[in-house]
C-alpha cells in the first residue's frame, strides 16, 4: 500500500446572482491530470481529466465548452427532454441550463481567481 499526500484547493464562492454559494474543489495530481469537485446547495458533481496538456485544471475547466464540461460532471443530463419519440421539439431541461449557470460562474471565479477578466 503506498500514501500519497497530495494539495487540494478550496475556494468558496459567494454573492453570485440567482445561486447559492459554492465551494470549489481543484486538484492538480501532475501537469495535464486534474479534478474539479463543485458543491451548490446540496448538490455535487465531480469531474477527472488526464489528457489536458500541459494545463491545471482552473485553465483546462476555462478553455473547454460547457457542453463537454456538462458531460463530464453529469453524463446523462440532455439538453433538451423529449417526451416521447415522436417529439421532435423537445423542451429545455431545466437541470442542464442550472448546471451551466454553475459552469459559467465558477469559470468566472477561476479567472478571478487566478488574476484574470473573465
């Protein structure tokens, strides 16, 4: 059995509108392989990458679309709900567009964060 330690940031956000606070999970294990842990009232998801380059996870979470970043942290979630098959419209799925609305924040707080105009 080996024991690493290993050194995960916390960030808490707060203030944002129309959501509750967060806390952010990042966890860098070597250059191009991260974790991102996100928490929003009672919530969580979680997501592990180890082909981003030679990114950290706060650069490779902000580079990347929502739409993959949403597919890594909840697989399942659609974008639109199809009642049945012969529903070509479908209507928005609500969980998705808050899942994104939590995306799009914690990119806004990573570039503050790191010192950057989202």
């Amino acid at each position: 059995m080996e024991i690493e330690k290993t050194t995960i940031e916390k960030l808490r956000i707060t203030g944002i509108k129309n959501l509750d606070p967060m806390t952010i999970f990042l966890e860098n294990f070597k250059s191009g392989e991260g974790e991102i842990t996100i928490k929003c009232y009672g919530e969580g998801w979680s997501a592990y990458w180890g082909g981003m380059g030679d990114r950290t996870i706060e650069k490779f979470f902000c580079d990347v679309n929502n739409d993959y970043i949403i597919g890594k942290l909840d697989g399942g979630l659609s974008r639109i709900i199809y009642e049945n098959y012969d529903d070509e419209k479908g209507t928005p799925n609500y969980k998705y567009q808050y899942l994104s609305k939590i995306v799009d924040a914690v990119k806004d707080a990573l570039h503050l964060y790191k010192g950057e105009q989202p």
